[in-house]
C-alpha cells in the first residue's frame, strides 16, 4: 500500500529509510533467537536512540528529535513491524507510553536527570497504570500514596506491565485521596523501578514473547514528593493527555503488522503451487488477498487523515478523541484479519514458528486490548460525539 504523497516531506521519508536499514541490520538476522528466547539486548536501545527512534514525539532539549509528527511515527511503526515481534517493538518502545508524562509534566530538574538517560537509551521506561481489578477501568485503581513529610509512601499493584522487569523507572497511577471516587483524586508519579519494596514477577503471554511483562508489587515504597507528574489529584488529566498519541500508535503498529503479514501472504501465494498452478492463479486466493489490500488501503487512508489532524491544534478535541478511538479499533480488526488470511494463505508453514505470520497471530488479541479494549474504545467514542 502506498502513502498519500500529499501528507509527507522528503524529510518523512529518509526518516523512514533510516528506520529500514535499522531494522534489516540490527533486528532482522535476530528476531527468531529473541523471540524464543523470551528477550532481547538491552543495547538496542541505545541503537535505537543513535538513529532518532526514541526521541520522537519529545523535547528536543532533553534529548528529542526536533520536527518530528505523526507521520514520523506511522512510517517508523510500519517499518518496525516488519520484524513480526510485537514484544520487541512494544518493549523497545515502552518510552513511548511511560515517558511522556515526564516530558510534559515534570520539574525541568526531572528532565535532565532522567528523562534525557530514557532518550539517550541508557535507562528504560515503563508505564504503570493497569492493576489486577481494574483492567481498562483507569478511574478504580487502588494502589495507594500517602504523603509522610517530602516522600509519598507507595502501596499496591500492578500487572500487564510492559518492560515491567528491566524498567528503571515506572510512571505510575496512584490515588492520593483516598475519599475522591472515579476518575478524581488519582495522581502521577514517577517511580525509581529500583526502589526498597518494589517486588517484580515475570508474566508469561500467549504472544509478544520478546518482550518482558511483568506484576509488580508495591510495599511501603518511598517516593519524593517532588517526583509528582502534574498537580496532586489531577493524574488522570495527565493519563488522558498520553492516550491519544499510545493509541494512534498501537494503531500505526496494527496496521504495519497487517501489512507484513499481507506481504508474506502474497510472496507465498506467487511461489506456491498447488493442482498445477500457483496459489494467487486460484481465484478464492486472489480475492483473499484482494479483501486483505481492501482493509489496509482503507485502514491507511484514516491513519493518515489522524496524523494530519493531530498536528493541526484547531483540529483537537472531542471528534479527534473519537476518531483516535474508531482508527485503533479499525486497524486492530484490520490486523486481526490479515493474520488469520495469511495463516490460511501459507496452510501448514502459517502454523510453523518462525514466519511472521505466525507470530503476528499470536499477537492480535494485545492490540485489541491495550491501551483500552475494542468495547471501551466503543463506548468513549459514543460519549465523544455526544450520543
């Protein structure tokens, strides 16, 4: 599928070109080892940094890429994902969802401290926000600070938690008054991930195997009040600001993803024969393949139509929040779709581990579910447009 050349700059593209070479040269000769290995080299971070692919989206006197938008994202997600390992894209850009809130929140002394080591890919970060109750449900969160003099004293936990092990620092959800109900009385705060009484537990998943996520268990953790994201009691602002941009590239990532598998798909049909004749040469093949090019063409014309929108500061707000919610919901189903056609495409090989297909199969239902499952993502769409 081809980009809308109206939306892009020369600069998008040597960007994305960067990325290409990147992910050809450092990821693609390792990804079958790391994927049955469950990991992958905390040095790829600091690759990842070298080219730009951290700092994108963040200040660029703190490490940032300057110029960067929406667009830059969608071709690097696209680029990444042909690698098949959504743990390893997840877990290598677990900053993309845990520093944010640092870059727009925190003290200027916070920044240079710690979020210029995430974006020089020295230190990692993580996001802490769901816990076992609570799921998608961000207002009934527990864990718990209590203020004791220049601290808050953590308790509690949380699960599902993406580079939950290696993370140096945890952005976490906490509920700093304890009488406030919903969505009120929730703080954000930063957690030094090597902290006395953080206990951490290794979760194993049904796919994103390269990456590591983890429960995590809070135990009278002190924390300095000067680590406070934002103002107290107004966290879940802050965890509403970082949504947009965690779902539009869940969403970018859902769509390289189902590309991938589109591209395996039809590389395989062209080569493989059955009856006498290739598979593509069969008529049920074409038009698998052609329903496959159908959902990505459109799936791509709204990503395109979200970035646009995204950089333009008339254009934010309620419908925007809508359509951020309908295009992660359109690309997770678009990616759920082309990994089950391409399993079916490849037959027996579409079972095997080690074709991305395979892999990316295993990964759908985590798109679907991260960063608000398909039915929230329903429901806030409706009360967006004012049903």
């Amino acid at each position: 599928m081809n980009p809308n050349p109206i939306y892009y700059t020369p600069q998008h593209f040597e960007f994305a070109d960067t990325v290409r070479k990147f992910v050809q040269k450092e990821l693609m000769p390792y990804v079958n080892e790391w994927e049955e290995s469950e990991t992958f080299p905390k040095v790829l971070y600091k690759k990842a940094a070298d080219i730009g692919l951290l700092g994108l989206g963040f200040d660029e006197n703190y490490g940032g890429i300057a110029g960067t938008d929406a667009f830059h994202i969608l071709l690097s997600s696209i680029e990444l994902a042909k690698t098949g390992s959504g743990g390893l894209c997840a877990s290598l850009l677990s900053h993309s969802i845990g520093a944010p809130p640092i870059n727009h929140f925190a003290s200027s002394e916070i920044k240079e401290s710690v979020l210029t080591q995430i974006l020089a890919g020295e230190k990692i970060s993580a996001l802490a926000i769901t816990e076992p109750t609570g799921g998608s449900d961000v207002a009934a969160l527990k864990t718990a600070a209590v203020r004791d003099g220049e601290d808050y004293i953590l308790n509690g936990e949380k699960t599902f938690i993406t580079s939950g092990i290696r993370a140096d620092y945890y952005t976490v959800a906490v509920r700093t008054d304890p009488e406030a109900k919903g969505p009120n009385g929730i703080s954000m705060i930063l957690v030094d991930a090597h902290s006395e009484g953080i206990s951490k537990s290794k979760l194993d998943k049904m796919g994103w195997w390269a990456s590591d996520t983890a429960h995590l268990h809070f135990d009278n953790v002190r924390v300095p009040t000067k680590n406070l994201l934002g103002a107290e009691n107004m966290g879940f602002l802050v965890i509403m600001n970082n949504f947009n941009m965690e779902r539009f590239f869940l969403a970018a990532s859902s769509y390289g993803f189902a590309l991938t598998c589109y591209e395996e798909a039809l590389e395989w049909a062209k080569e493989r024969k059955t009856f006498g004749k290739r598979l593509v040469d069969h008529q049920v093949v074409r038009h698998k393949l052609v329903d496959m090019a159908t959902r990505l063409t459109t799936t791509l014309a709204l990503l395109e139509d979200t970035a646009y929108r995204l950089g333009q500061p008339e254009l934010q707000g309620n419908e925007l929040i809508a359509q951020i919610c309908m295009l992660k919901n359109v690309a997770t189903q678009t990616m759920q779709f082309c990994a089950d056609a391409a399993v079916q495409t490849l037959g027996g090989m579409g079972f095997m581990r080690g074709t991305k297909s395979e892999r990316i199969y295993r990964d759908v239902k985590v798109n679907m579910i991260g960063g608000g499952a398909e039915e929230i993502m329903k429901d806030l769409a409706s009360r967006q447009l004012g049903y």
